[in-house]
C-alpha cells in the first residue's frame, strides 16, 4: 500500500492507496505539532482501514510542513499533488482551483494529471481558509457552518476590502450598523469568489473545473465562486480536502513501481 500525507498549516491530511482505489483517509488539526499530526493522522488512517504499518511500500508528503515528516521516502510540493488527485477523481478536469489554509491556487494539468502551468496567491491570508477563521471569530458562527448559514442571505454586502484585518474591521462595523449575519457572511463569500475566480479567468473558463482544498467544503463559497465564474464545478467522489493527500500517495506508487524517478 501507498501514503501519501498532506500536512497543511491547518490540517494534517492521510491517504491510504491499496490495489488501486482509496482503503482509508483521515483529517487532523495540524497548527500545534506538524510531524506528531503527521503521525497521528497516519495512525489514524491505518486504523480505520484495518492495516499495519509493515505493509506500506512507500510514503509521499507533501504540503507547507512537508519537511518535517522524517518517516516519508520523498517530499514532493502539493502543485504536483493537488494535480494528481484531482486527475485521478475527475480525470476529465484540466484546471484545478485549490483553496487551502494560507493560500489558493488555479492549477492547469494535462490529461496525465500532470501541472502545466498554475498562479497562486500565497502573500496574504485573503481568499483562503485563515481569512475564514478570522470572519467566524468576528461573526461569532462556527466556521463549519458558515457556507449554509451565508445561504439564507437576501441581500449579500459587497466587502470593500480583501486584506484579513481590515476584513475583519468592516464586518466589525457592519454588525454595529445592525446589518444581517448572513449578508455580511454572503459578501465574504462573494470577495473571495472574486479574487480566487479572477486567478481562474486567467486561464479561461471550461466545463469540467475541479474545486478542491477544505474551503471546497464551504456550500456558500461554492456557490459563490459557480457564481462568478458562470458555471457549475464539475463533482467529485471523495472530501474536495483530501486531494493532495491522494495525489501524495498516487506519485508515491509511481515512485515504488518506478514510473517516476525518486
């Protein structure tokens, strides 16, 4: 069997690849420890799939802490995973948006799933799951449950700024101003729809484009970004936040059976 581990600035990610298809996965918080959240995360994921560590051929980590993983046989950077898997649940896509913790990306792949091209913004916290975080606190709402409560909006505020704190500073003055938890969370939604949707403009929009990373999981920035984009993000049979894991541990079984050098 294959690992491939994505450890993120928020979440750990495992994969667990046997005879071809996913045996397990597991999601962990990843702030406080990277390599114990990577060991925890793999412990995780062997249990749930009934497996011992003696049977893994090779591992793969990838993500921001990829680095301090010492069990992995490689590191490989999550552009190349996030690709892989995404090809592998979706092999029609050609463009990837992935938006994580601290960045978001656009990726453009080949039929091989392998990256051709991508930009990415990884100088702010705007447009990523972080940025969520901080709206939560300020809203007082859990951030799982953000994506549905936005839905319930009826008139989404357009955010005048993108930059976290001063963010934050305007839902802070909206909320004094009496405005609706829902509108102001709807026009977050819409801000980060707009600076991720322009990245994926850039490289023209087609059917079959893949949404990904834990932020995919969020039903209001979904809609929002389908929104302005003009089309509907093609379906995926697995959670959008285990890709790069799964892209991880595909390269891992490459690496093993020699079609990728190590």
């Amino acid at each position: 069997m294959y690992i491939g581990v994505d450890i993120g600035s928020l979440v750990t990610k495992t994969v667990i690849l046997k005879d071809g298809d996913i045996a397990s996965y597991s999601i962990i918080d990843s702030r406080s420890d990277p390599e114990k959240a990577a060991k925890r995360s793999l412990e995780h994921a062997l249990r749930k799939a009934g497996l011992g560590g003696d049977e893994i051929a090779f591992t793969v980590a990838t993500g921001y802490g990829r680095t301090a993983f010492s069990d992995a046989d490689k590191t490989v950077t999550e552009l190349s995973c996030h690709g892989r898997g995404a090809h592998f649940l979706h092999p029609a896509a050609r463009t990837i948006i992935d938006v994580g913790g601290q960045d978001s990306k656009v990726l453009r792949i080949d039929k091989s799933g392998d990256m051709v091209d991508f930009a990415m913004n990884d100088k702010c916290a705007a447009g990523t799951g972080r940025f969520l975080e901080v709206m939560c606190h300020a809203l007082e709402i859990p951030l799982e449950e953000l994506g549905s409560f936005s839905l319930r909006s009826t008139n989404s505020l357009r955010m005048s700024s993108t930059c976290t704190v001063f963010a934050e500073t305007e839902v802070i003055s909206l909320l004094a101003a009496k405005q609706k938890k829902e509108d102001i969370a709807a026009g977050l939604h819409h801000a980060i729809a707009r600076r991720v949707g322009n990245m994926a403009k850039s490289f023209g929009i087609e059917k079959d484009m893949v949404f990904v990373g834990g932020v995919a999981k969020n039903s209001g920035v979904r809609k929002a970004l389908e929104e302005f984009l003009g089309m509907k993000f093609a379906p995926i049979s697995h959670d959008p936040q285990i890709v790069g894991a799964l892209g991880a541990a595909l390269l891992a079984e490459d690496f093993y059976e020699g079609r990728k050098k190590p």
